[in-house]
C-alpha cells in the first residue's frame, strides 16, 4: 500500500489492524457461550431467549453505540421481523433460512423507509417518531387480522434447520444452537462494519455531527444506511423469536420491548457490540431470578436499577462491567456513545 | 354530529389537563418526563381512595388529587430529578422508564391490579340537552374545569412575575441565577405544578377511561407525549390545540371509522413530525 511508505500511516495502519483482530478472549467468550448451550440443556429455551435478545440489543447497538441516535422503536422492526417469518411459515413455506431472511429483508425495507425521518429534529423528536413508527405499526397488525392473526396470533410450524436440525418446543437445545449461529455471524459483520471506514465515519457522526459533515462526510447517507441494517438485523432477531418460540403475538411490538431493549444494551453498556448480549444475560438472568421470587413485582427492581444506574453514571457503572468483563472480552475502544 | 364534536372537545380539554404538566416539566423545563403518567396515577388514586373509603365528595378531592403528586413530585424533584437538568436525554429517558417501572409494582402492591372506579355524584351524571343537543353533565364539566385551568395557566406563564422568571430560568439558567432569580425554587415550584396537574388530570379522567389501574402509566404515556409533541413547546396554547386537535380527531375516527381506531392520532403525530418537527406551535427559535 502507498500510504504504508510514510511513519505515520504506517502506524494508524498497524493499529486498525490490530484493532481488526479477533482477540483469544473474544474467542474465549463465544466458546463460553457455546459450551453454555451444550452444557445445560435443561435450560436451553432460557439461553436461547438470551440469545435472541441479544441479537436485538446488538440491532440497537448499532444506532445508538455506533451512530449515537436514539430510538424508542426498536421493536418496529423485532415485531415486523417476526410477522413476516410468521406469515411465511403460514403460508407453507416454513424453512427457517428462508423466513429469517425475508424478516430480515422486510425489516429492512422498513428502516430504509422510515430512516429519512431521523435526520430532522433533536433527540426528543427521534424518540418521538421511532416510537410513532412502531405503535402505528402495532395498530396495522392488530387491524389487519385476516394476515396477522390479530390478538389471536398465528398458527405455523417450522420446518428443521438446512433439513436437519429440528426447532421448536422438542428441538430446544437445536433452537438455542440455531440462534447462536446466527447470533454469531452478523456479530461478526457487525464487528466487521464497526471496524471498517464505514464505522470510523460513523464514530465521527456520533461525536459531533457538524463537524463530520464539514469534514465531507457525507452523513444523512450514513445515517441512513446505519439505521437500515440495524433494522435489519432487529428483523432477523423478530425472525428468529418467532421460529424458535413457534408465537407471535401484538405484544411484539409493545412500548415496553423497545426500552427492555435499550435497558439491556444499557445494562451491558453500548458501543463496543459485545455490550448488548452481556446486558441481555444480565436482563433475562436477573428476571428470571428475581421473578421466581416475587413474579408479580419483578419489575420494581429493574427500575430501582435503572434510577440507580442513571443516578450514579452511566459510565461509571459501564467501566465496572467492562472491568469485570475485560477478563473475558477485549477492552472497548474509548468514546462512549451519550 | 355536534355531539361528536362536543365530545371530541371534552376528550381534548382531558388531554390537556393530563398534557399540561408535562408541557411545563417537557417543553418548557426541557426535561423528558416520562414518568409524568405516574403523577396522575397517584392523582386518580387519591380522589377514588378517598371517596371510597372516607366517603368524601366529588368536588373535595380533586384539590387533594392535585396536592397529593405536587408534593410528591417536590421530594422527588429534590431529591433526583434535578441531578438530571443538564443530562443527555437518553439518561432522562432511562431515569424516567425507571421510576415508572417502580411506580406500578408499588401501586400493584399497595392497591391491588383491580381498577379503582370513581363514582361521580348524581348531579354530574347523565346529560343535558341543549337545543336538541345531548351533552353529558361530566364533560361539560370537564370542559369548563379545563378551560379554567388552561386560561389560568396561560396567565400564570405569560402575565406573572414567576412565569416571567420561569422562561429566564429555562432559556439561560446561569444568567437568570445572576439576575438574583433563584433558579432552584423556580424550577421545583414549577415541577410541583406539573406534577399537581398530572394528578388533577388523573383525577378527572379516572371515570372516562374506566378507572385507574396500576397500568395506567404506561396506557396514556404515548398519549401525552403525542399531545406535548403535536403541539410544540410553546408553553401552554400549543398543548391546549394539540390536546384539541388530537381530541376531536379520535374521537370522530373512532366513530365514523371505526376500523381504524388508534390509527388516526399516531398518524397524525408521525406527519406532524415529519412536517414540523418542533411541532405545530413552535416558537421560531425553540432549542
């Protein structure tokens, strides 16, 4: 490369491109993460649930950690997702790969629909419009009984994973293991992205908007772009719920699954990617524990943490997760997304 | 047909006094208020609470209901809201969902998941008839209490000395404090009246919506945060005709086409946004 000639460039290149290598801990976490599946097999339809969600908080990471947007209507594209593999499976066409595909497509046809309406306004107004996007969405669901099922939901089945593997209530640990592969695959297109001059770019949006247009990039396109492959991925999270839970209901796209999802992703902190399914562990263990103890009351002590978490700093108690997490992970790149 | 109409504007009038508070925390504190929807549950509760168990009038809780979450939204204002004037909005956003996923558990465990129904009394019940008009008594009510507090709140904010040092305190808060404005009592009597409406409206809707359940922070957050958003942050006018607006919108939708249903508002928020996105009544200049 010519630019390598000089010191400097020579630099910048040996440490994006040590940025770009997967680390033995990284390595170390997905096996982890594997070796849970295999080694607790009475708890697979939890891990699985774990990570789904995990998918979707990464989908959010995406905007919020990567591009710094905010958004209360991540579950528009879960609950679009969702119904399309849904409707698919329906309609006799119940291969797992197909369905999650088109949810992903469809999601993403969505995102790149309703991307341009992030682009004007304050912060106060995206919040406003992802949350219209996703409750008008709601609304069309419920309406529009004859394909969606309306409060009744959908009746389908799924056919097994490549031909082989079945899904569903008897196949949970497949089901658990099918989500992980797909989990793991966008992961790393993801982190790809992140890494590319794509996500340097984006970065530079996050941090200050004008002055990464004065620099010539052009960001109303990359904002776009962002906000449709995080819809997409949203999708295929949708997608994989809807398979590997064999249900779809209204309450896909609820107020309350776009800020469960964000707690997660605040939970595990954002924008180093890895943030999102730790904090979907975190989330859905501490549920789970905590609503065997009180099922009525559980989600006084998310809030309480929540308050807590907000009140004491965000950052502060995110560089407590990340140290406790950096044994596993690698230390995330400095820069936190507000 | 008038009818329709007039119900449409009671319902708007309702909007509002539930809105109004959030229009001064949210549009003119700058603070995303999510919790506002707790305020008025606590509200609702009060005025059922005491008419059932201590057999009060109507008309006596109301200013209980209003007192009840001003105080309430003091302690808390105190205590944790304003360590967050100047934060981002998304930790606004986190602290609020927060204190709205505490407040129904609470209601839930003090009060049970049952909704508590407030009985109005036999003199504002059934409807009139006004030139062959049928008005119900409870929303020609409603609308003249409303339009009380709207008119008395657009004076409060304009013509008041306080009001005057509210919008100083809210534009430049570090100048406002050197003008010898003492910017914290501002802002907590300001919170205190927001929260106090939220309770008011919570009290005075308890009977429309079919009484107040744990749920109900969440049920009418969407709707409020539509009303402050349609309407901008000009203060109190934009609210009171986003609250109109959105009223007689719904109403007539959910009877011309019924079909539809929630539809129409969110649709309507969706355009507005995309057509004006400091809303309808915005000031030229708003931040």
């Amino acid at each position: 490369m010519i630019a390598a000639t000089s010191e400097t460039a020579r630099r910048i290149e040996a440490h994006l491109s040590r940025r770009a290598r997967w680390r033995l801990s990284e390595i170390a976490f997905w096996l982890a993460a594997l070796a849970a599946i295999v080694a607790f097999p009475s708890r697979a339809a939890l891990i699985n649930e774990i990570l789904v969600a995990g998918l979707f908080a990464l989908s959010l990471d995406l905007i919020l950690g990567l591009a710094g947007i905010v958004s209360l209507g991540q579950a528009a594209f879960l609950g679009v997702g969702a119904y399309a593999a849904a409707i698919l499976a329906s309609k006799d066409y119940a291969d797992p790969t197909l369905g999650l595909a088109v949810g992903a497509l469809v999601a993403a046809l969505l995102g790149f629909v309703t991307a341009p309406l992030l682009l004007r306004g304050a912060d106060l107004t995206r919040l406003m419009v992802t949350l219209g996007v996703s409750l008008l969405l709601g609304e069309l669901a419920n309406r529009n009984s004859w394909l969606t099922g309306g409060a009744d939901g959908l009746n389908f089945s799924i056919a097994p994973v490549l031909g082989l593997f079945p899904i569903g209530f008897t196949g949970q640990r497949n089901a658990a293991l099918y989500s992980f592969a797909v989990l793991f695959v966008l992961f790393a297109v993801a982190r790809r992205l992140r890494q590319s001059p794509f996500g340097l770019a984006l970065a530079a949006i996050r941090e200050n908007r004008l002055r990464a247009g004065a620099l010539g990039i052009d960001t109303s396109w990359r904002i776009v772009a962002i906000y449709t492959v995080s819809a997409a991925y949203a999708g295929a999270a949708g997608a994989l719920l809807a398979q590997t839970t064999q249900i779809v209901s209204l309450d896909l796209f609820d107020f309350h699954r776009s800020a469960d999802v964000m707690l997660m992703l605040i939970i595990g902190g954002a924008g180093y990617l890895y943030g999102g399914i730790i904090g979907a562990a975190v989330f859905i263990v501490l549920r789970d524990v905590i609503s065997a103890a009180t099922p009525e009351y559980w989600e006084f002590w998310i809030g309480l943490l929540l308050v807590v978490l907000v009140i004491v700093g965000r950052e502060r108690f995110q560089d407590l997760v990340r140290r406790a997490a950096s044994v596993v992970v690698p230390r995330p790149a400095r820069g936190d997304a507000a | 047909m008038l009818t329709i109409l007039f119900d449409g504007v009671a319902y708007g009038m309702l909007l509002f006094v539930l809105a109004s508070g959030l229009s001064v925390t949210l549009g003119l504190m700058n603070f995303i208020n999510l919790a506002h929807g707790a305020f008025a549950m606590v509200g609702g509760y009060v005025t059922a609470l005491m008419m059932e168990r201590l057999g009060a009038p109507f008309l006596v809780t109301l200013p209980v209901a209003f007192l009840v979450p001003a105080v309430l939204g003091v302690v808390l204002e105190r205590t944790l809201y304003r360590r967050l004037y100047g934060a981002s909005p998304l930790d606004q956003v986190l602290f609020t969902i927060g204190l709205v996923l505490m407040a129904m558990p609470i209601a839930d465990f003090l009060l049970g998941d049952e909704a508590r129904q407030v009985n109005l009394p036999a003199w504002l019940s059934g409807s009139l008839n006004l030139g062959g008009v049928g008005i119900s008594r409870y929303r020609l009510f409603i609308v003249v209490v409303c339009g009380v507090i709207a008119a008395a709140l657009q004076l409060f904010l304009v013509r008041t000395r306080f009001g005057a040092q509210l919008r100083a305190a809210v534009d430049d808060a570090r100048v406002a404090n050197g003008l010898g404005i003492d910017v914290d009592r501002i802002f907590a009597v300001a919170f205190a009246v927001g929260s106090g409406l939220a309770g008011l409206g919570g009290a005075l809707a308890a009977d429309v919506v079919g009484g107040i359940d744990p749920s109900f922070p969440v049920k009418f957050l969407v709707t409020f945060l539509i009303v402050v958003t349609i309407g901008g942050s000009n203060g109190i006018l934009g609210a009171l005709f986003g609250a109109l607006l959105l009223g007689v919108l719904d109403v007539a939708g959910k009877y011309y086409v019924p079909s539809i249903g929630a539809f129409i508002i969110y649709a309507v928020m969706v355009v507005t946004l995309i057509l004006r996105p400091q809303g309808l009544f915005a000031r030229r200049d708003s931040r």
